[in-house]
C-alpha cells in the first residue's frame, strides 16, 4: 500500500514537471517561477503583479496545449494497451488499426456539412465514424477466415485505414474551400494550436474515465493475454468485456482525434516500450502507459514549438519521426531476444 502510494505520487510528480516544462519552454521562454504566480493567481487569487502578456501566453495558450498533449498522449496510450491485450496482437493500436482514420472523417463530415455545433457534434461525428471504422475492419478481418489472426487483423486495419483516409480526402476535395482545405489538413496531421480550455474540459475527464474503465477490468485483460477461451475459462463475460473495453477505446480515441486529429505511433511505441520494462501485468501497465503517453506528447508539442523558429509544425509528424525508429528498435530488440 505505501510502494503504491508513493508510486502514485512521483508519477503524479513527473507529470506536473513535465507540465511546468511544457508551459515554460517555447520560442519564448518563460521562467518556471512566473508559471506558478499565474497558476497562484489564478487558483487561488495570490495577488502576483505579472506582466498581462506573459499571463495570457500561459494560462490561455502554453497551459492548455500541455494539458491536452498530456490527456491525448495518455488516452491513445491506454487504448493502445487495450487493443494489444484484447486482440493479442502487438502491432494493434488505434492508427493501425483504422480507429483514428474513421474518427477523422467523421469529424471531417461533421464540420464540412454542419452538423450541430462545437466541439461535442465533432466528438460525436469522430466516434460514430471509429465505430464504423473498427465494424468494418472485424467484417474484412472475419471475411479473411481468422479474425483473431496478427497477419489477417493488421490487413484490414490498413485496408479500413486507406479507405477511410480516401473517403476524408475526397470530402474535403468536393466540399472544402481552399481555406478549409489547408485548415483540415494541417489539423489531420495532429494540431495542438487551437486548442483552449473547453477542449481541456473535454479531453482530461474523458482519458481519465477511459483510464479508470481499463483499470477496474485489468484482471479481465490479464486473463486476455493468454487467449479468449482461457478468459472464458475464468469466469470472465468475454463478448462483454470486449464489447465494453472496445467501445471505450473508440470513443476515447474518437474525443482526440475530434480535437487534435490524427497522431499516430503514441498508442503503438509507449505500450511496447512500458511492457519491456515493466512486464505484462496490467495493473502496471495501464497508468505506466498512460504516464509515458502523456510525457511523450508534452516533448513532442515542444519539440513542435521549437524545433524551427518561427514555425510550428504538426505534432503528429514529430510523434512519426520520432515513434518510427523506436518502434524499429523495439522490433529488433525483441527478435534478438530470442
């Protein structure tokens, strides 16, 4: 009990670190000591005489991209766990898969045509089109002949996938002007930009909740790992379990991508890099998981903001260039240990 807590309290450490560095690192820097007389003044009302210019750069701009990069790296983190442990497949994770390409364009359809306003119509556009995105792929998957099999799930995600970003790139051909064209695709690539606080409002409590559902399941996706049968053999409801734990990485890959578009690698490299290090057992895994989500994305939002002044480029490309080769390293650590 005293190892968890404390456990508990430096994750919760390093993330408020992390944070502090996310808001004060940018193109201009910002003394970490400034950040909390702004986060004094505005919790608690301390009174600090602050220069007007650098209190709005933190509390409206810095502090709530790295709130969101931390919500998002932690939630596509955890459904990345999720994926693995129910398919017992370690190359699923909501990119590949086609989950993220079917939230984009249902958040793409949302926004072209109308549908209700604000954020909350696009999560729900995002979520229906990952709902129709991960049916599809089962279909292709048991069409195959082995909807369990690595080889045959993988194809059809990356068959659902290139579908879904085709039917995305001919909604925003046909419907988007120019502007909406050059917004929408530089959102699709992963764009912390405009976020503000309502989508911290969205984003915190939905990776929090998505969280504590895989949690409070974690000896159901123990029990996975060895197959659904052997699940079964244990008193454990699988179609239920996977119905439920499926439905909520949908939804909480949906609610990301409807507000930071597509970012992938962070649901595939943390899981695999947090199991070499801390084993299989889910208990850890999950909030380790989702620590390091959350701790990738906040380098990856500042290494976006910096790497070329003047300029900030999309997190999902600096999520690529940097989960591509650790992936690749991953792969072959595992071939040569065995």
């Amino acid at each position: 009990m005293i190892r968890t807590l404390i456990r508990t309290l430096l994750a919760a450490m390093t993330l408020l670190l992390a944070i502090i560095a996310g808001v004060a690192i940018g193109e201009t820097p910002i003394d970490p000591a400034v950040v909390f007389q702004v986060l004094a003044n505005k919790l608690w009302a301390a009174g600090h005489v602050l220069d007007p210019i650098d209190e709005g750069i933190v509390w409206n701009y810095r502090l709530t991209r790295a709130l969101v990069a931390a919500a998002c790296g932690a939630g596509l983190a955890t459904c990345g766990v999720v994926l693995q442990s129910l398919l017992r497949n370690p190359l699923a994770d909501p990119y590949l898969l086609g989950i993220s390409a079917g939230a984009s364009t249902g958040a793409v359809l949302v926004a072209l045509l109308g549908l209700g306003a604000g954020l909350i119509s696009l999560s729900v556009g995002a979520f229906a089109g990952a709902v129709a995105a991960f049916a599809l792929v089962v279909l292709l998957a048991r069409a195959s002949g082995s909807p369990g099999g690595t080889g045959q799930i993988i194809l059809a995600g990356i068959a659902g996938s290139q579908l879904f970003n085709a039917l995305t790139a001919f909604l925003i051909t046909k419907s988007a002007s120019s502007e909406q064209a050059r917004g929408i695709m530089f959102w699709l690539l992963g764009n912390l930009s405009g976020v503000r606080w309502p989508s911290v409002w969205l984003a915190v409590p939905v990776a929090v909740a998505g969280l504590a559902v895989c949690l409070w399941h974690r000896r159901a996706l123990d029990a996975f790992t060895f197959g659904a049968d052997s699940a079964a053999s244990l008193g454990i409801p699988v179609r239920r379990v996977q119905l439920l734990l499926i439905s909520c990485a949908a939804l909480v890959t949906a609610v990301m991508v409807s507000i930071v578009g597509s970012i992938g690698f962070v649901g595939l490299v943390i899981p695999h890099a947090v199991r070499l290090l801390l084993g299989t057992r889910h208990a850890r895994l999950l909030p380790a998981s989702a620590l390091g989500g959350a701790l990738f994305l906040i380098a990856a939002d500042v290494l976006s903001r910096t790497l070329i002044k003047g300029q900030v480029i999309p997190v999902g490309v600096i999520t690529a260039l940097v989960g591509a080769p650790v992936f690749a390293l991953i792969l072959i650590g595992r071939r040569n240990a065995r």
